[in-house]
C-alpha cells in the first residue's frame, strides 16, 4: 500500500519508522527495490523465502532485461533500485559499463561456480538457460538436424525455423555469437537468418508453432519445453529437443545476473538478499520449483529433469563480455529488428 503513497509522505512514514524501530530492517517499511527481468513467479519464490527467513519485506518492479537495464542507467545515481535481476548477461554488463554496480561480498561469490560469474565480482549469476533446438520429429528425423546452430544459414534451412528476434533471450544467443565468431561471421549469419527464419513473439510462441506443425523447428531456451511439460504439455508434446554441445554457439548458457546498485541506500539488506538467492535455500528453489532453470550454486542439484548442465559442453563465453548494443546493431542491420 505504502508504495502508491506521493513520496514526501513514504519519506515522512519511513522517517516515523526509523524513529521508532529498534529493529534495523524496520527502518524502511518498503523495504527493498528490485528490478526484476526474471521470471516473476521464480523472483517471487525468492522473494518469498527470502523475506520469511530475515523480515525484510522486498518491492518489485518487472520488466524485461532491456527495458529495465535501460531504465536504471537512465535513472543513475537517482534510482530507487537497490538490486537488479536479469534473465541473460547482457543487461548486467549494460548496467555495469555504466559503473553503477557495487562489488558484491565475497561470501556471496563464493558460493558461485566461478564459471558463472564474471571474474570482477561487480555481479552474479543467479541461474542459468540453455540454447536449445526445438522440432518436431514429424518434420524432421534426428538424421536431418543441424550439428551446429551456424548450419541454420545454409538455404536448405529456408522456411524450416523459428526464432523470437525481439527478446534478450534470443539477443542473448547473437551477443555470444558475436563473442565467439566475431563481428563478420555473426553479420552474415544474422542475414542468412532472416532469409531463413519465421519470426514469432516469444519463445513460448516458437514452441507452439513447432508443436502445431506450423514449423519444423526453432531456436529457444530449453525451460520453455520443461515448464510446459510440467503442466499439461499441450503445447509441447509434439516436440523434441537437440542440444547442439561441443562448443557450438548454439550451446551457449546464458547466465541469469544479479547485482546491487552502488546507489543503494539498502546496500547491506541488498547484499544479503543476493546472498540468499545464491546460497543453498535460493538454489533449492530452481531445483524445487517450477523454473526448470539451471542452478549456479556450489554443490547446488538443478531439477533432475534436465539434462545435466555439465553434459551440455557449452562454450566458455565471458558473461562479462556480452554486447547486446552490438548485438542489436548487427540484428538491426540484417532487417530482424
Ligand atoms: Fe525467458
């Protein structure tokens, strides 16, 4: 209720609070602010646990990874953002060239797999997705599928896959396409794309299209599959998933971020909530819950319905790396956006 309130008066409320708490986390009746690109229901699990085991009661603003790294350096010291979620990297190195991070406690890194997590510490990964081949064996048997996503550009791929070009997911893949071949090769790719490939809005609409038969195949994240098998698996039970492995571009893992704004006036609930998210309960939630999104933890199982994150042979990719505003310009330049 408090968050509709004009400012002057959530100040004067949280001015009251102060005065009156003894406790530390009551000073603040709002709590923290997260900017939230994540799924909502997966950040709410969080949220949810989080606020159970330490009272402090968590804001959240959702929007998707552009929009809200966008929105934060715009915002700049003025946010009211304390930390920041992201589905894939690239809004968390947009974020962190603007220098608006603050490092993050070592403890908290830690307990992270240090292959996902860049090495300066200014931001985590929180979880993680696959690139994934999505068909439809009544289209294609397992002898006609690509070894490697750059096979998608040959003209015998024309009309036979899909693709949503306008989310971070699919902007995620080309930024570490982009790491991994370069500029020239991922150009061209990227136009043989768009000669090849039907657009659809989402990636849930690529899976649905694949399993109406509407198109052989797509290029998506492998939890959309999960989840809706999890379900009813209406939209997904005509379909099959290849994981491309040995390094190939289509392989990439995508690293889902968070990070704590060096403009957070909450740095120290801020840092024990990403601390939360990463430790042993946080990661429980991805094996538990209904994301079907990789764990990132130390030690940390994902759901035993996937296939196992080491088995997927992903390239190494610095996440730190990741150019979504090349990326977008190169997209932008072969007509997908
Ligand atoms: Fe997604």
């Amino acid at each position: 209720m408090i968050s509709r309130f004009p400012s002057f008066l959530k100040k004067a409320l949280l001015t009251t609070a102060l005065l009156s708490a003894g406790h530390a986390y009551a000073a603040d009746t709002v709590g923290l602010v997260v900017y939230n690109a994540q799924h909502e229901s997966l950040t709410k699990a969080w949220v949810e646990g989080f606020t159970q085991e330490t009272g402090i009661p968590v804001t959240l603003r959702n929007g998707d990874d552009t929009e809200m790294g966008n929105q934060i350096v715009q915002e700049g010291a003025d946010s009211p953002a304390d930390v920041f979620l992201t589905e894939n990297s690239p809004a968390m190195v947009l974020v962190d060239n603007a220098g608006l991070f603050s490092p993050l406690d070592k403890s908290t890194l830690e307990q992270v797999d240090a292959a996902y997590r860049p090495a300066h510490g200014k931001w985590v990964g929180i979880a993680a997705r696959s690139t994934v081949f999505v068909y439809n064996p009544s289209k294609l048997t397992e002898a006609d599928l690509p070894k490697s996503i750059m096979d998608l550009a040959a003209p015998s791929w024309k009309g036979r896959w899909a693709a949503s070009p306008g989310g971070a997911d699919f902007q995620a893949i080309v930024a570490a396409m982009l790491e991994q071949k370069g500029e020239a090769a991922t150009l061209d790719w990227l136009k043989a794309m768009k000669t090849n490939f039907t657009a659809y809005r989402g990636n849930s609409s690529v899976l649905k299209a694949v399993n109406a038969g509407q198109i052989d195949s797509g290029v998506i994240y492998h939890y959309y599959a999960y989840v809706d098998q999890a379900k009813t698996g209406e939209n997904s039970k005509n379909t099959a998933l290849h994981y491309f492995k040995h390094k190939d571009p289509g392989a990439f893992v995508s690293i889902s971020g968070g990070g704590v704004l060096a403009s957070s006036k909450h740095k120290e609930q801020a840092q024990a909530f990403l601390k939360y998210i990463t430790g042993k309960d946080g990661q429980a939630v991805l094996k538990n819950g209904k994301s079907f999104e990789y764990a990132v933890g130390k030690n940390a199982a994902s759901n035993p319905k996937l296939v196992p994150l080491q088995q997927l042979d992903a390239p190494t990719v610095d996440a730190s790396k990741l150019d979504s505003k090349k990326a977008v310009e190169l997209m932008t330049q072969a007509g997908l956006l």
